[in-house]
C-alpha cells in the first residue's frame, strides 16, 4: 500500500497487517504510522474522511493550520521546512544573543523585567528586518509591549525567571528560577519544600527541554537533582539521561508520522 502524507507530501509503503480491512485508493485517512522492521505499518485506528475530491477543501485547510501551528511536528517529519525554520529562528536568535550581550541564559530578578526586555527586542529586531527589505510591507505591525508579549503568569513572577535560548527550540523560561539555583547549589543538604519542588518541576515539565537541563548543570552541582529524585551518589553515568527520557520524551523522535491520505 503506497500513502502519501498530505502535510509534507512525502510517501511511504506500508505493509497492511494481515486480516485487517485495506483502504480504498484515492481516500483520505487519518491516522498514524510507525516504523516496523525497516517499513512502516499503520499505528492505532485509522479514520476514513472521504475521497479526496469530496474533502479536498477542508483538508487544505488543516494543512494550512498545521502549517502554522504545529512547527515541531513539522520540522521532525518535513526536512525542508525544518531546514528553513531552523534558518528563520539561528537569524533571530544570533540577534536575541546580541541583544543580551552575547549570553544564551539570562537571569531577570522578575517577569515584568523579562516582559519589558522582550518588547524592546522584538520592537528593535521588527524595525531591523523592516529596514532591510527591499519593498516593505504596508501593514508593519503595532509596538510589542510587555502585556501583548508574555502572559501575565510569567509578568507576575517576583522569584526570579530564566531565559534560555535554545538554538533548536527557541527562547525557553523558567519560572521561581531563584529556588531552582538556591536548591541547586545546596548539594542536596538542606533544601527547603519550595526548592525541592522546583527541582522536580525543572525535570518533569514538559515545557523545559533537555538541552535547558544540561545548560544550567554545565554552571551547577548536580547533586541535589539526584535527592530530590531518589538517585544515589554511585548512580551510573546515564542517570540524567534516563531522567530526561522519562519526563522529556516529547523532545525524542518516537517515529510516528501523522495525517495521511491512502493512493493505492
């Protein structure tokens, strides 16, 4: 069975279980495929939607919604576009670490500080790109400004917020940074309530990557991270490792391709 993946149009031959019901050529499924013994073979149930003809037009438009919303998914399955968002966000980055004297963690005592450095920098790296383009648009956006920028959880942080700029996954933030530091570089003696659970929040947030991880153990002792998740002093090498793919396996290929349609 030959399917083509109308996200990135790619295709993939896929060896349909035995037993299992075909999917007419020309339909459009939903669902998902992992790899299998160096092939692919359908994941889960899989939707049938209609022929393409008959859903072409609601089908453009998840494409073009995923398009713009699902950048991750995107650039782990589509190398192309990967290739141009990771261009996009190193000319935006470079200039983010420029802004922030050449420095890809930054400490802000609190959010409200973070929120007014953001609006300065996209205001200026906007004005930046503007002036460089050939025809500029007629519609250039109003002036970021801290409320329009960063939610107002994060404006409210008064315990310190840490800003990492990942170069593969762009800006990351952690909140209540002072009690992360403030475990961190206790050794594992004496950490308050507060800052134990700020340790594990570090590891088991979804929304903080490994590479954020590592970049505060490269400034930090590590010990506290291993009390706080029951990890002895002789633990193997990989111990951070297994941490990170327990809690952050979001950030692994798992080899899962979505949205399909079946040729034939």
């Amino acid at each position: 069975m030959l399917v083509t993946n109308l996200v990135i149009n790619e295709q993939y031959r896929v060896t349909r279980d035995e037993g299992a019901e075909p999917i007419p050529a020309g339909m459009v499924a939903f669902g998902f495929l992992a790899r299998w013994n160096g092939g692919w073979r359908w994941s889960g149930v899989q939707k049938i939607l209609g022929e393409y003809e008959s859903v072409r037009d609601g089908m453009e438009r998840i494409v073009h919604d995923m398009r713009l919303t699902s950048n991750r998914i995107l650039c782990r399955y589509w190398p192309e576009y990967k290739q141009q968002a990771l261009d996009a966000l190193a000319a935006m980055q470079k200039s983010e670490r420029e802004f922030h004297g050449d420095r890809d963690l930054v400490y802000f005592e609190n959010g409200r500080m973070l929120a007014a450095a953001a609006a300065r920098f996209l205001n200026e790296y906007r004005d930046t790109r503007v002036r460089a383009m050939k025809t500029p648009p007629e519609d250039i956006p109003e002036d970021f400004t801290p409320e329009t920028v960063l939610s107002g959880e994060i404006r409210d942080c008064d315990d310190g917020v840490g800003l990492f700029l990942n170069p593969e996954e762009g800006s990351e933030m952690m909140l209540s940074f002072d009690l992360l530091a403030s475990g961190l570089r206790k050794s594992g003696d004496g950490v308050t309530p507060s800052e134990h659970a700020a340790l594990r929040g570090f590891i088991e947030s979804e929304s903080i990557s490994p590479a954020f991880v590592r970049r505060i153990l490269r400034d930090e002792p590590d010990r506290s991270l291993k009390v706080a998740f029951g990890v002895g002093d002789d633990a193997p090498g990989y111990w951070l490792d297994w941490l990170l793919r327990c809690w952050k396996g979001s950030f692994t290929d798992l080899g899962i391709h979505p949205c399909l349609w079946c040729e034939s």
